[in-house]
C-alpha cells in the first residue's frame, strides 16, 4: 500500500471514531450492532486496515448518517 492509500485509510478511520464517539456508541457497542469483532473496529479506526465497501454501508447504516459524510474529512 502506498502512503496517498495509507493516509486515506488512517483519516477514514479517525473520521469512523469520531463518528462513533458523537453517536455516543463505545467500540464494543459499535462492534456488536454492525457485527464486527472489536478488535477489528479499533484497527479500523487506527487506519491499520482497510474496509470492503460492504462493512462501510453497515457503519453508516448503523451510525444513521448519509454514507458520503463518512469521507467528510
């Protein structure tokens, strides 16, 4: 992966936290409704992977949000 891809995955991830955390959800909250294992969500959210376009319409889904606002970053 090379670093214009890495940046972009590690400012989703931040984007998917903060998110989270305005939804008031913890990791494990958030995990557990998009089915998800929390380990896999917190590496999610620290950029160390990235995301099929599938698990990104549950996160937005679940966070109730336009799946655009995701990128609002």
């Amino acid at each position: 992966m090379d670093q214009v891809e890495q940046k972009f995955i590690m400012k989703l991830g931040k984007r998917i936290a903060q998110l989270r955390r305005e939804k008031r959800y913890t990791q494990v909250e958030l995990s557990s409704r998009i089915n998800m294992e929390q380990a896999v969500l917190r590496r999610v959210e620290l950029g160390g992977t990235n995301l099929k376009v599938k698990t990104l319409l549950k996160i937005d889904s679940d966070l109730e949000i336009p799946f655009k606002e995701l990128f609002d970053f």
